[in-house]
C-alpha cells in the first residue's frame, strides 16, 4: 500500500521549531559576526589577521566569533600550518536557509496564508 501520509498542523509546527536552530540564529544577530560575513563574502578565504584588521575588537574576541560560527556550519576552516583560514560554508548555509524557509511555508497556510507571488 502506497498510502501518502500528510503531516497534521500540529507535526509542521514541531518540524518548523526543530529546525529554528538558535545558534544559527544567534550566530547571525551579533553585529560583529554579520561583519565578518561581510568581510569574507568581499575577500574570500581569509585569516584572521586579515579579518581583525578593520574591527575594534581584539583578535581573541575575532578568533571566538570565527570558532562559534565554525561550530554552527557557517564558515569552513582550512589550517594551513599555524595558520588558519576561514571561509563561507555557502552550501550549509543556503541548505539551512531553505530548510528553514521549506518549514515555514508549510506552516503558513494553517494560520496566515500568504500570496503565492511571495
């Protein structure tokens, strides 16, 4: 039997909540941490001499910000001798968006539809 079991509004909500991961979340709401997006997205891979240089923090502050967004899946870390370089997780981090955003739109409908055009 090839039954298609649908989802009760109720399992949508849980699944939406399971996914609002608030570390990503939190990662994301700390200025300091939307311009280090801001700066690798501009420059690339990058260390964080290079990513420390244009901020007011201490570079200890800057190394526990890149470690947290490390630990969250939004950069990728490459240790190249005693040096590390950071970059974007592009692939998690768009996956996480639309897992997201998928959870979102199949809950929409059971409290606030919205225009399809959106």
């Amino acid at each position: 039997m090839n039954a298609i079991l649908s989802k009760t509004p109720s399992q949508s909500v849980d699944e939406l909540v399971d996914t609002l991961d608030s570390r990503f979340f939190k990662a994301l709401s700390e200025p300091v941490r939307v311009q280090i997006l801001k700066f690798l997205i501009l420059n690339g891979k990058s260390d964080i001499a290079a990513i420390s240089e244009d901020l007011p923090q201490d570079r200890s502050v800057i190394s526990r910000h890149l470690q947290f967004m490390f630990d969250v899946d939004i950069l990728d870390c490459e240790k190249i001798t005693r040096h590390k370089l950071y970059e974007i997780n592009g692939e998690a981090f768009i996956s996480k968006l639309e897992s997201i955003l998928g959870k979102i739109r199949e809950c929409m409908p059971e409290c606030c539809p919205v225009d399809k055009e959106i």
